[in-house]
C-alpha cells in the first residue's frame, strides 16, 4: 500500500509534538482543527484501506491501494499494473458496484470510527475516465439549452456525478438544477 499526501507528508515531517506545542502556545484554533481534520482523514483512509485490503484477499484479486488526503476529503484508488477482470468486477457496469463498495466502505469507516465519511473511492481510473464522460455529457446539455432555449433533463446520476455536471455546466455560463428522488434524481440544464 502506498500513501501520497502533501499534508501527510508535512504533519510526518512535524510530527504530533507540533500540535501539541501549537495549542500551548496559544496557536490559532483553525491550524489545529486543520491537523486534526487531516488525521481524522488519515485515519478514515487507513480505516477504509484495511477494508479494502481484506475484501481483495477474500475475491483472490491483486491491486494495490493509494490513499490521498486532498480538499477535505479522503481518496482511495485501486490499481494494478496489468489489466485485471477481477477489478473489473469490481466497477460494474456504469459503475453500480463501485458505488456500492464505496458505500460499504464508508459503513466501515463509519463502524470503526463513529464518524460519517465523505471517501471517493476508485478502482483503475474509472472515476477520471468518468468525469471526462461527463465534461462531455455537461457541454453537450449546455448546446443543446443554448440552441433550443428549452431546459435539457439529463440521466439520473449518483451525487458525486451530479456534483461534477454542475460544476462543469456553471463553468460554461449556465444553470443547472437537480430534481427528483432518490434513484431518478437528475440534473435540469437550463440557460438561467
């Protein structure tokens, strides 16, 4: 397993001692919520690792884990060097079973930790791939609104996914809403 983090990096070089001394000495409250945002994080990631790590073992799959501490938010990737159908399995189709087993392992998280987790997880880059799919599906929502003036309704998509459309739709100038319930929640693209 291998851990990237420049905020990790930097509370290693610190070390804990730091913290310590910080709140003695009156530091501000935000550079200490900060260290200890970032070790919730950590320990979330190392949480969500030795879930993951065990569950590879159980389907007899090899991959190596990244955990990445960025943006307030814990992101663990899957990789391996070769293709694997056994990492494959593991995304689904449109992604239904990664979207599970992110959800699993937020649950374990949750149960060793008590407390909720915001973890991205991804498995052989099938996130990034997505998100330039949907950079895709976002601009062509935003040509077809401009052309016909009409709101354009989108495909029913998972928060994380919706999160991105919206923010790539607002960077093309226009308004986007999400509408629905659970399952058939979407985004509306609209001109204003």
């Amino acid at each position: 397993m291998s851990v990237e983090s420049s905020e990790q990096a930097l509370s290693a070089e610190t070390g804990d001692d730091q913290s310590a001394d910080a709140q003695d000495h009156g530091a501000p409250a935000a550079a200490t919520d900060k260290s200890s945002t970032v070790s919730r994080l950590e320990e979330e990631g190392d949480v969500a690792a030795d879930y993951l790590e065990e569950l590879l073992d159980i389907a007899d799959i090899d991959g190596d884990i990244d955990i990445e501490v960025r943006n307030g938010r814990t992101y663990i990737s899957i990789v391996t060097e070769e293709e694997s159908a056994g990492l494959d399995s593991l995304v689904g189709r449109d992604g239904e079973v990664l979207e599970a087993l992110q959800e699993l392992t937020r649950l374990s998280v949750l149960s060793a930790t008590e407390n909720r987790s915001r973890l991205v997880l991804d498995i052989n880059g099938y996130r990034k791939e997505r998100a330039g799919h949907l950079q895709k599906i976002a601009e062509d929502a935003v040509a077809t609104a401009k052309e016909t003036g009409e709101a354009v309704a989108l495909e029913p998509m998972s928060a994380y996914e919706r999160k991105i459309v919206h923010d790539a739709v607002a960077d093309l100038g226009f308004v986007s809403e999400s509408e629905g319930e659970g399952a058939g929640r979407h985004i509306v693209v609209s001109a204003d």
